[in-house]
C-alpha cells in the first residue's frame, strides 16, 4: 500500500511517501481501501513534536491521520459481514494510520455513507463535522433569527460550517476571513456580510455596516489580537465561544496575551466560554452521526481542499500557512 510516514519530527518535508504491506484487520475490525483522508490542524503539531492534546506524541515512524472514508474490502475475524463493500467514513482515534490508501480500524467506528455523499465530504465532516457539532450544541439555543452571529476564520474547516449552519437558523451573520479569495468563498456560503481582516480597521467596516445589529454571538477558533477585535464587537450581553487558538503559540492557548481578563468581561457584560472538552469528547459518536445527517440531507456542505496523498508535505506547508480554504483531504 501507499503511506506518507514520518521518520523523525521536523518540517513538512519528512512526511515521505512510501511503500509498505497491506495491513491485517483484527478481531473486530475492518480493512478500508481509502478514498479521501482528513488532514487536520494537530496533525501539523504532531509532525513537530510538539503536544496534542488528547492525542499522544506517535511512536517513530508514523504513518499520520486519523480521519478516512472509503469501502471496506476486507474483515477481521468475528467482524459482521454486513460491512463487507459498504462505502464509509471513520475516525481512527488515539492511532493514527491515516495518510494511507488502506487502512484498518474498528467496525463499531463505522459510519454507513449513504448515496450522494462523496468521500471527501464525508471525511470532511467525521472529523471538523463532529468537532462543529459540539461547538454547536455549546451555543444552545442559539444561533437563531435574533442573533447577528461572527464566525472568525470563516472559510476555515470549521468556520465554513458554522456560517451555514447560522444562516440555516436564520441568524444574520457576518464571516471574517484572511485574504479576497477566503472573503468570497464565505460570501458564497451565505454570509450576509464577508470582510477581510488582515486590512486594517476591519473591525469599523463591520460596525459601520451593521449600524443598530451589533454581534450578539462570536464564534471563533483563532486567539491572539484577532479574537480580542472580534469580541469588542459584540454587544452587552454577548457570547464568546472559543473552539481553538490558531494563531496562538501553544496548541492549548495558554499563552494568548489578548485574551479579554475577567474583569473587561464584567464591564461589558459579555460571556466568554471555552467549549472543547468533555462535553464533545463524551458524545463523539452522536456528533459523528449529527455531522454526517446535517451532509447527507445538504443542510450543510463542507469545504474541501484536495492534495495528493503524495503530497502531503505541501498540504501540510499550506495549512500552517492559512493558504487553504475549508477542510484539507489527500487523495490516494
């Protein structure tokens, strides 16, 4: 099979595609020969070195990724011959083995692809879908029609979903992304207002256009003076929640100098909540299934950034860069 492995920790460029054996699916597994795999932001952190979280530095060498869709072709002892050429999509958890035309996980991670969903899309949504699932279900009962919500870094894996799934609930929603390309993009997707914030003074053109509708929910992932922009426009009595720190040295944030002290929240009556933990990670098989429903009927259509699995080094290079729009998938 073809692998993209990791020898030693570094740069995108020791992620090297290889040759290696088919795996073997165990007891209970399934063998999946891969059409789209996920590349997600920790995904780069790994490549470093550095932590992830809930996802623990890999043994070397590694073969990356843990998001994949594709059809089953081979089963391990005891596995339910039911799953046997279903089209499905999986996320591998805690063992990567992702960035690869074949891989091998659990049946009862499975999830049935039904007619119309592509593989890339649905990896899109097993892994980022889940993720914009629990971020959404933090935000309850909103966004509604009543709500003017700014989503940050809005043509991104998560931010795209978030601008369609508020427009969805008739929400006003105002997507500010970095560059024209990634401003058109969230435009496209429904956003009543698209705005770049790398120009200077972005932050006045979204209270100069919103006139008396100031942003009463911010969704953003981003940390560092844009989150710090982006929730002086919210309104007394306004929600922050915080899904990530893109922009933040230290994948967990604790080192994000903009972030608004206890007492400038008081002042200004706002709320800031962050919502990834236990309430996503003790639900992530109802998010997989919400994620993949919301795909499946178009309610939502994620964004999709395709590379070669070959090259996975450049599709690592353009995400750190903020050069993708939507979600990052190799192709075998």
């Amino acid at each position: 099979m073809r692998v993209v492995r990791l020898h030693r920790f570094g740069p995108p460029e020791n992620l090297l595609p290889e040759t290696l054996p088919d795996p073997e699916p165990g007891p209970g597994e399934v063998l999946i020969e891969v059409a789209a795999a996920g590349v997600h932001l920790v995904d780069t952190v790994l490549r470093q070195g550095g932590g992830g979280g809930r996802f623990p530095l890999p043994e070397l060498p590694t073969v990356p990724g843990r998001e994949v869709a594709g059809t089953v072709v081979s089963l391990g002892p005891g596995t339910d011959p039911a799953w046997l050429g279903a089209r499905v999509a999986a996320h591998l958890g805690t063992v990567p083995g992702g960035y690869a035309d074949r891989a091998v996980t659990a049946a009862a991670r499975l999830h049935r692809l039904p007619d119309g969903l592509s593989s890339d899309r649905a990896v899109a949504m097993i892994g980022t879908g889940r993720t914009t699932m629990g971020v959404l279900r933090a935000a309850a009962p909103g966004p509604a029609p009543r709500d003017t919500v700014l989503v940050l870094a809005a043509a991104g894996g998560i931010g795209s979903l978030l601008v369609q799934y508020a427009r969805h609930r008739g929400a006003t929603v105002v997507a500010a992304a970095g560059g024209p390309h990634k401003t058109a993009a969230a435009a496209d997707l429904g956003a009543d207002l698209a705005v770049d914030y790398n120009r200077p003074g972005w932050p006045e053109e979204v209270r100069r256009k919103l006139g008396d509708r100031p942003a009463t929910l911010l969704f953003e992932g981003v940390g560092g003076t844009l989150a710090r922009d982006a929730a002086g426009l919210l309104a007394p009595g306004g929600r922050h929640l915080r899904y990530g720190w893109a922009s933040v040295p230290g994948f967990d944030g604790s080192g994000d100098p903009a972030r608004m002290t206890d007492e400038e929240l008081r002042a200004r009556s706002l709320t800031a909540e962050t919502v990834l933990g236990p309430a996503i990670l003790d639900n992530l098989r109802a998010l997989e299934e919400q994620a993949m429903e919301l795909a499946a009927d178009g309610t939502l259509r994620p964004l999709v950034h395709h590379f070669p699995l070959d090259e996975a080094a450049r599709a690592h290079r353009a995400l750190e860069s903020r050069a993708t729009v939507g979600k990052v998938v190799l192709i075998p």
